[in-house]
C-alpha cells in the first residue's frame, strides 16, 4: 500500500491530532495498528520497548472505506430513553439463550449481585442465571447480617 493513500494519510492524521500512540497500516488487504508496545513478560527484565503491528482484521478497501463512511457522519446523537412500550425487560424476563457468556456474567452481577464462573458453560451460565431470576430474595434481617 503506498504510503500517499488518501484513507490511510487522513486516518493517521486524525490520531495523531487526538494525541493516540498509535498509527495505522496496511499489509496486503489488512488494516494493522502499529504502536511501540512495552516488553513482553517473557521477554529479558531490561528489553527496551519495542513496535509492534497487530492485525485489526478489518479488510482494505472495503471496510476501511465503510468505517471511514461512519465515521463522517459525525457525532452520534444522544440516544432518547426508551418509551414504556420500548423499555427493556425486567431482570427477571431476561433472554439468557440470546446473551453472550459475558453478557450473561454481568447481568447477574448487576441485578443479582453474583458474580457467576466465566469457566462455565453457557448452558451451565443460563441455568445459574434462571435460578437467581426464580429465588426469593432474601429476609431484611438475613441480608443485613451478611452486608454486616
């Protein structure tokens, strides 16, 4: 890729105007990112920093020209909150099958106030997170001793 691409100059200018330590690249038809990175922890106790290229994955031109497409049309408008028809549901009407296993992880930890093992299974994750939706909560007195 020549280095007078209009995309990439514009892309490289713009991080750099935002003060980012990073710059990018492209290698063959991929998008790299190409920073000075500390040393590794495997590598020797005095290594210097080093750079690095790391593959964004994102194919050039064709996504490259999309992103920079959205990245164009400015700054995204605060979202309105959802109306009641559009609210989201409640803890207990949670679709687990449709949540990722973090996605599931963090729910349970904001809504439940249990952290659930990441090394699970989602089905497991699903079953632990149907469970918490089911259990009565807790006495005032139970939960006051336990916060205590």
């Amino acid at each position: 890729m020549p280095p007078s691409d209009p995309w990439l100059i514009r892309q490289n200018a713009a991080l750099k105007l935002k003060g980012h330590g990073v710059s990018l690249d492209v290698a063959g038809c991929r998008v790299r990112l190409r920073a000075t990175m500390p040393p590794r922890p495997t590598d020797v106790p005095s290594a210097e920093p080093k750079q690095h290229r790391i593959s964004t994955g994102l194919v050039y031109p064709a996504q490259a020209t999309e992103s920079l497409q959205l990245a164009e049309l400015g700054p995204v408008p605060p979202l309105e909150p959802p109306t009641e028809a559009e609210a989201p549901p409640e803890a207990g009407g949670a679709d687990f099958t449709a949540m990722t296993k973090a996605e599931i992880i963090e729910h349970c930890s904001n809504n439940y106030g249990v952290l659930l093992d990441a090394s699970l299974t989602k089905g497991a994750l699903i079953n632990g997170a149907q469970a918490l939706t089911t259990a009565a909560p807790l006495p005032d007195e139970l939960m006051d001793d336990l916060m205590n």
